[in-house]
C-alpha cells in the first residue's frame, strides 16, 4: 500500500511527519546521534532488513539530514554522518523520548537517562518560549498563519477559527 504523501501540506508538521514518520526513519537517526555511522552497525543495532535500512539511509540523505561519505575505496564502504540538518531534529526526538518516559517506559523507570555534559545534571527536554524561556503547554499558545502559508488556502483557514492573522 503506498502512503499519502503530506510534503506538500501548508503544515510543517504534516511535512515532518512525511519525512521522519515511519517506524524506523527516527530509531536510524536516533543511532546516528548515539554516534553510529556504518551500515552494518546501524543494522546490527536496528535489527531490521538491509533494504529497508538501505531505503532509510538513502531517504534521509536525500533530504540532507545525513551526508554518505566513503571512508574505504575496496569494495566501496560508507559512513553516515550527521548533517546541520540532522543534528538540528535532535530535540524533536528528545522532545518524543520525554514524553515516552512520562507515558510509556516501564514501571522501573526510563530506559535512557540524558546527562547534560556542560552542567554535569541529568536531564530530559523540555519545550520553552523563545522569548521569556517559559514552558510552552497546550491552552496557552496560539497559532497565527505565517508567511508561507498558500494564499489560496487562506480564507478557509481563518474561517475554522484555529488561526488568526
């Protein structure tokens, strides 16, 4: 069955989704921020088959959040690094772990404690303002339409009352 594709959608969310939201696509990144890079590691970790890494890997190089980067001329062997791009979902996936550890772990606890290096505390992520760094929670954040948003969408937007201008 072919999905829906959503990278069209005047929804960054529906976008983001449409890259990363398969089962695997955000477990390979999360293994390239635990510092994996080769292709038999990320399958020997994953568990899962070499095509459907091999599908993975290539998707998330063509979107530019990793670089394939040969480190052996015989045979031909890559690395998959991190790029700009890929490191900057970090916190999306820190932000998806805080909540599995409010809702999903187990009864002993999370599985994966963060440890911020620079204050030697650990820690898990949390959302905050830009502005005055307070926690954004749901109820207290509106949404107005941006700059990107289709013109011709516009006016059935603002007519459901969700957004403002």
């Amino acid at each position: 069955m072919k999905r829906t594709t959503f990278a069209t959608w005047p929804c960054s969310v529906a976008r983001t989704v449409d890259l990363i939201g398969d089962w695997w696509t955000p477990l390979v990144l999360r293994e390239a921020y635990y510092g994996t890079t080769r292709f038999d590691d990320f399958e020997r970790v994953l568990g899962l088959s070499r095509n459907v890494l091999t599908q993975r890997l290539t998707r998330l190089t063509e979107e530019g959040m990793l670089d394939r980067v040969r480190y052996q001329d015989r045979p031909p062997r890559y690395e998959y690094r991190l790029t700009d791009k890929g490191r900057d979902f970090f916190p999306v996936l820190l932000a998806v772990m805080r909540w599995g550890d409010r809702w999903v772990a187990p009864e002993a606890g999370p599985p994966v404690v963060l440890h911020h290096d620079d204050c030697d505390h650990d820690t898990h992520a949390e959302v905050v303002c830009a502005h005055c760094r307070e926690p954004l929670r749901h109820g207290e954040v509106s949404s107005q339409l941006g700059p990107g948003f289709p013109d011709r969408h516009r006016e059935s937007a603002l007519a459901t009352g969700r957004f403002t201008t």
